[in-house]
C-alpha cells in the first residue's frame, strides 16, 4: 500500500518527502584499512547543511532549507548575493522539508504536520517579515493539498482541505494577502482530484471507481458532473491525468492503456489526443514544463539511469550543455524564474551526495555558478560508485537492481565482487515505488562499515510498464518476497556475498518484507531490522488514513478484501503475525508512535506475540515521530542502534554510540539489553535529559 512517502513539491503542488532513515555496520579488522575511515553517521544521517534551492518567479531572491538551532527551515537571499541568507521561518519542531514560491512577490508556501501525523497544514510567509508565519488551513484534523498556483494571478491559489469531511476534500480559493478562503467546489461527488487552468478554472476533476479503476469528469453544464474518460484498474497506476497548460488549451496525461509502459500525450481543445514520448523499457517520469506557459519541453525516462528527452529543441540544447559540463551524474532542474533565464540546477552521483547551481542563460554565452553542496562534511570520505544490474527473477521478469561494493570487496571499482563480504539487502517502501541510481545514505554507510547493499525492484515496484506493476497483485509474501529471495540467490552466485551472511532491512513496505523474510523464509536471513513495516494486514487495512478513501479498492484488490471472507483469508495468510513462532533471527524493530500509515499497533503486537513465546526482539519507538524518522536526532539514534545491531549479527566495523542519543526522543520499551552498548547509553541519555 502506500506507506511510502510521496514525492517532493512542483510548481503546481506541494507534497512532504519523507525519508526513512537505514543503518549501516561494520567488518572484521581486516577490512577496516581497506574500506577507509569511519564516515560518522552525523555526515551521512545528520542535517544537510542546505538544500533545496529554488528561485523566485520574478528571479529576485533564491532560497533553500537549512538548519535553524539544528532544525531544517527555509532561508532566503538575494539572487545575486546568497551570503546575505536569512532565515525566514522558525520552525522549532520537526522541521520544514516542502516549500514552494508564490507568484505573489516575497511570498513563500511550506507544509508542515504536528509530530509525524500527517495532517499538514498549508503556511505562507512574506519574506520581507520573516517568522510571522500565517496558517492558510487553520483547522483542526485537516490535511491540506496545494492544487495550483498561477503567475497571472498571483494574489490567489487553489487549495484542497479536508475540514469538512475528513474523506474528501472541498476546494478552496485562498487569498494570499488577507489569508481569507472562498468556497470553490464542495466535494459532494467523491472526488480525487481538481485540475485547473492557469485562471483557476477547474476544467476537469478525477474520481476512484468501485472496480479500483478512476475515471475522468467534466462539468455537465447543470451543476454536475459527466465522466469524459474511463480508466481500467489495470491501468489505473500508470495513466493518470496530470494537468493543463496555462491557456487550459492543453491537457497532459501519462497514459498506458492499450500498451504496456506509460506515454506522455496532450489532449488539445478539439480533444485530439498526441503522443509525445514513450520507450518500450519504461515509464516517462519527470518532466520540465515552460515557467509561463506550462507547456511540457522535455521528459524523462527512467530505466537503468535517467534520460532526458527534448521535445523543445532549445531546452534540449541546454540540458546538454549542463550535462557536458557537470559530468556523467545526473542532472536535475530544481526551479527557473517566470521569464526562464534563472534555472536553479542539482548535479549528482553516487560518490556526489549532490551539488546546487545557479544557470543563467539567454545571454552571449551561459554561465554556471556553484552554489554549494549539500552535504560538504562528506568531501573527501570513501564513498563508492554505485551498479545498476538486470537480475532474473524464476518467472523471466528482469528485476532492475542497484549493487554497493564496499572497497574491500571492489579494489579496482569495477562493479565485480573481489570476494564474498556480508550482504545488507534494503527494500523499498511503497511498494508502489522503485530504487534509483544516485547518492544513497544507507549504502554508503554500509558499505563503509564492511557490507554489500543490494536495492531491488521487484514486481509491484513502479516505472517499469504496467505489467510489473499488476504482477504484484496478490503477491504480498508471494512473488513479490520471491523477487527478493532470487536477487539474494543471484548475489550469491555472482560472489557478493555467502549464502550465511545476508541480513535484509527496509522502511515502511520494506519493514513488512522484512518481517516476511524473517517468518515465511527464515533460513534466508541472519537477521533483519524492520522499520514502521506492517505485522498484519487486515488491522493495517483497518486504520489507513480516512483521507484515503478514494484508494481503498486499490488496497482490496491488490492485497486483499478485509470486506470478504476470502479477503481475510488471505491477508491474516500473508501477515507476519501469523507466524511469529517462525522468527529464530535476531530482529530489531522501529517505530513512530504517530504513524497515520502504519499505526504503533502494527509494532506493538508483534513485539507483544513476540515476547510471549519468548522470542528475543529489540524495539525502539519515537514519541514525536510518524512513519519514518524525520528529526535528525531521532534517525541518528536509531542509526546508532541498527550499526550496532548489524555488527553483532554480520561482524562488520561498528562506530559507538557514544553521544547519539543527544536531543533524541529515543525509548527502548523491550530488548534494550539485546544491542551491545544500547542499555548503558539509554541510561546515560535519561540522566543528562533530567539535569
């Protein structure tokens, strides 16, 4: 289900990024030389020092996140001057991670929530007056959703809220100056989502079937609303309706239905529909859209690594340019000014934790400023190259996968084993969700510490054809966990690693695949760390978020029906907390006490079920964290736990907890005493948090 996190903010609509913090252990002495220093987990899982960037529209001011007394808030300079920074939000809490500019001059959006529960409210401050911060959504239990944005009326944007109806939510025109709202459209029809032109006209709206499908609407001329489009279940995660063009004469949708993999189309006015781009191995993903007109100037696609295709021949020339210029990484556009001669560009790499620049172009010849690095404590650490690799599943499916050596294991850095090390397999989240190429924290870490890292996409992961997607249907502690083990088998054969010596860990669905390896093939595993993964289905399907509700059959149809016999059947099959007897691996747990996703229950009666048979498990759990570890304190402590949990389990190089704890809301309410070193730290953390 959705338990990952969704993406970060566009132009159009603002979404939190949540990251789930992995850890990393160590190797015998023998590799400690060869694997270079110890990276301290505060350079890899602490604060970056900024990220972020963006310009303004009217390309005065540039601005990015950076820490304020340890806490991400957002900072703003002028464009041309970014040693004048200040910060212009205070944020003393969980910190900022999505903003976005207004069209109004100086004005800033950000999403923020209350201690991980996911009900963010919508802010905007006015940087001329930084910390008067003003709550757009100022309503108890509502999750706002930032619609559209438009240069040509920069007084006004749409907003979703959920006030009403906590399932649904209304729209809403919000004024920037006085903060007041006007009713746009009461939600009486179920609906999904609203998609507006560029004068905050909704001209279409998308709504969930009862057959797990959706289907696409448009005014009836009576107050009403008449489906113009239908989209089969089957295709309903790879064709999606994303948005007009300014003029509202364009309408862009990624579309799968009749093929495989999904293409890019617009629909114009007349309503002929026109193929764009498409690519046979995979979705088009990301694209760049005109800062005035919203008219798509090139995409992506993203099978192995990411390639960006031109559809205007003058943004094509650019992205090359850049390219050219920053070399073999990967090149993003984080933001451009309204008149598009201010870009705000992202570089990348593996061993590049990522690098901010300012591109001006338009003039006799463009330039290239850098800005700064997001993580400049890493200069010079040991990091290593990451490998994409195809790998067969059983069934002649091609899992694309992403192996980490560490330098022991890799002397030449060419991608091939040297020897067999311990092998750290980290599964994504989602599942409806993939693992790319790029810098990664948890592989770095672990490959410092000694470990292999193996990323699969196995099927039900997104990006790769609706096909992939579908045969994870039913498939939880299935085919989906199968994936899993031949990428194992696969890693053995190539001599990454001994079948003995493969640890598996993972986030949210990770967690549960964790949970699966240590109970439905638990001679696969030495030992697994499970973070704010599901123990049993059928509650987990019981307390999603109400706002889900217009994806419900998506969760039926594709896990199990809690509404059926059948259905429950299956899920109490596929939950880990059925076969809990099973479990003779050292397991550690995580868990945020106000996950909206994956409630603490899910952790909770596994430890409980646990306990009761006399199963040793170790579990940490935050008070002030929702599903995942967003304050830097709470994912360097439990980082200090899984390096030293991992240590014990696969022998690797470990760092000591010594003063991680500090500023952390850490508790270990069962099994402190099963990580080396944990229970003495715990003490000392309580004593010097009570002087």
């Amino acid at each position: 289900m959705p338990i990952h996190p969704p993406s970060l903010a566009s132009r159009t609509g603002l979404a939190l990024g949540l990251s789930l913090a992995l850890a990393a252990p160590a190797f015998a002495a023998s590799a400690a030389s060869a694997d270079g220093e110890l990276i301290p987990r505060s350079a890899l899982f602490g604060n970056p020092e900024r990220s972020g960037a963006q310009i303004s529209p009217d390309g005065r001011y540039l601005s990015w996140l950076a820490p304020v007394n340890g806490v991400m808030n957002v900072w703003v300079a002028p464009a041309g001057e970014p040693a004048k920074a200040r910060a212009v939000t205070d944020d003393a809490a969980r910190g900022i991670r999505s903003y976005a500019w207004s069209y109004r001059s100086g004005t800033l959006l950000y999403l923020r929530d209350s201690g991980g529960d996911e009900n963010f409210h919508l802010y905007s401050v006015d940087v001329a007056q930084p910390g008067a911060a003003r709550d757009l959504t100022p309503y108890p239990k509502t999750r706002a959703s930032l619609v559209r944005l438009a240069h040509r009326h920069p007084d006004r944007i749409l907003v979703g809220m959920n006030d009403r109806d906590p399932k649904w939510h209304d729209l809403y025109e919000v004024d920037l100056g006085s903060g007041q709202r006007k009713l746009a459209l009461q939600n009486n029809d179920r609906l999904a989502g609203y998609l507006a032109d560029g004068d905050l006209n909704v001209g279409r709206a998308t709504r969930s079937r009862e057959d797990g499908g959706s289907e696409l609407l448009a005014g009836d001329g009576k107050g009403g609303w008449k489906v113009v489009d239908t989209v089969p279940f089957e295709d309903s995660q790879t064709t999606e309706y994303e948005g007009y063009s300014d003029d509202g004469q364009l309408l862009y949708l990624t579309d799968s239905r009749g093929r495989d993999t999904a293409a890019l189309y617009a629909i114009d006015a007349a309503g002929k529909k026109s193929l764009l781009l498409e690519d046979a191995r995979a979705d088009v993903g990301a694209r760049l859209t005109d800062p005035v007109s919203d008219r798509v100037q090139a995409a992506s696609v993203y099978y192995l690594r990411q390639q960006w295709k031109p559809l205007d021949p003058a943004i094509g020339k650019d992205l090359q340019w850049l390219q050219d210029k920053l070399g073999a990484g990967e090149v993003s556009v984080a933001s451009r000014s309204l008149d598009d001669k201010t870009w705000v560009v992202g570089y990348g790499a593996a061993e590049e934790p990522g690098t901010t620049y300012l591109y001006r172009r338009g003039g006799a010849a463009p330039e290239l400023t850098r800005l700064f690095s997001s993580r400049p404590a890493l200069d010079g650490q040991p990091l290593v190259p990451m490998w994409p690799v195809e790998i067969p599943s059983r069934d002649g499916k091609t899992l694309v996968s992403y192996l980490t050596l560490p330098k022991s294991a890799d002397a030449n850095g060419d991608g091939k084993p040297d020897k067999p090390v311990p092998l750290v397999l980290l599964v994504h989240g989602g599942p409806w969700a993939r693992d790319y190429y790029g810098y990664n924290a948890g592989s770095q870490w672990l490959a410092n510490r000694g470990y292999a890292t193996l990323r699969v996409n196995y099927r039900g992961s997104t990006g790769f054809g609706k096909n992939f997607i579908n045969a994870g249907d039913g498939e939880w502690a299935g085919k989906m966990h199968d994936d899993l083990i031949d990428a194992v088998d696969w890693a053995v054969k190539q001599g990454v690693s001994k079948k003995e010596d493969v640890a598996i860990m993972g986030g949210s669905y990770g967690g549960y695949a964790t949970l699966v390896g240590l109970t439905f093939t638990p001679d696969t595993f030495k030992c697994g760390v499970d973070i704010v993964g599901p123990s049993n289905l059928e509650t987990l399907l019981k307390t999603i978020p109400p706002y889900w509700a217009s994806i419900f059959e998506q969760f039926a149809r594709r896990m199990g029906d809690p509404r059926t016999e059948a259905g429950r059947k299956q899920l109490a099959e596929r939950s880990p907390i059925t076969r809990v007897d099973k479990i003779d691996k050292p397991l550690l747990i995580g868990q945020g006490a106000n996950d909206p996703r994956v409630n603490q229950a899910e952790s909770d009666q596994i430890v409980e079920a646990m306990r009761k048979k006399n199963i040793p498990v170790t579990y940490v759990l935050f008070p002030d964290e929702g599903h995942g570890f967003a304050r830097p304190e709470n994912s360097m402590a439990f980082n200090a736990v899984a390096e030293g949990f991992l240590a014990q389990c696969l022998g690797g190089r470990a760092q000591p907890i010594g003063a991680d704890f500090k500023g952390s809301s850490i508790s270990v309410p069962a099994g402190a005493d099963g990580v080396k070193g944990l229970s003495e730290a715990l003490k000392t953390h309580t004593q010097q948090v009570k002087k």
